[in-house]
C-alpha cells in the first residue's frame, strides 16, 4: 500500500493505493488544507502524513492502512486554539470566466 497526495481546487487530497496502483480509498484530512505522504511497507503498513492549514498548525499523523484510521504522532505546543477558528472555500469567476478558488478563514460565529 502507499498514499499519494493530490491538489484539488487549490487544497490536497490523500488516497490510498494498493501496489498494483488500484484505488483502496480516500484518507479524512482534519479539514481543508495541505497535506503530504509518505510510504510505507511490510505486513503491517503505517505511513505517515503531515497537515496543515491556514488555522491548523503543521501536524504528522501515523495512519493504518488496514483499518483506515489515523492517529496524531506529533503536533506542536501552540498557544493557540484551532478549534475557534474555520476554513472554507468558496469560488469566484474572473473577467475571463476563469472559476478561482479561495479560502476565508474567520473566528467561528
């Protein structure tokens, strides 16, 4: 198994494949960010990826290929609650009609 990270609309994707390259599934980012992977092999896979965002400081978690469920192995001590704060992407088209991606993030409520 291995995971590969894609861009979409400007944030990433992470998906799981098997090593015949088929497509096992997608891997729950915390939300809407960026995100890298690495490989992992052996009969009991755990690979890694790291996240971040404009409210969520960078983060590595060790994911489970066999049972899909990812666990944090490292975050920073901020003083910061990423909790209180929201990312969402909304779309605008340009003079052009060019459809362009953007991020708000803002306290919720």
């Amino acid at each position: 198994m291995f995971l590969a990270s894609y861009l979409k609309d400007a944030y990433s994707q992470v998906k799981v494949f098997d090593l015949a390259g088929r497509f096992v599934r997608e891997v729950a980012l915390p939300g809407i960010g960026n995100a890298w992977a690495s490989t992992a092999s052996g009969p009991i896979a755990r690979p890694f990826y790291g996240y971040t965002s404009f409210t969520v400081p960078g983060t590595i978690y060790r994911y489970v290929v066999k049972t899909g469920e990812s666990t944090v192995f490292r975050k920073p001590k901020v003083r910061f609650n990423s909790d209180d704060y929201e990312t969402r992407q909304i779309f605008y088209n340009s003079k052009d009609g060019t459809r362009v991606p953007m991020f708000i993030s803002h306290r919720k409520g």
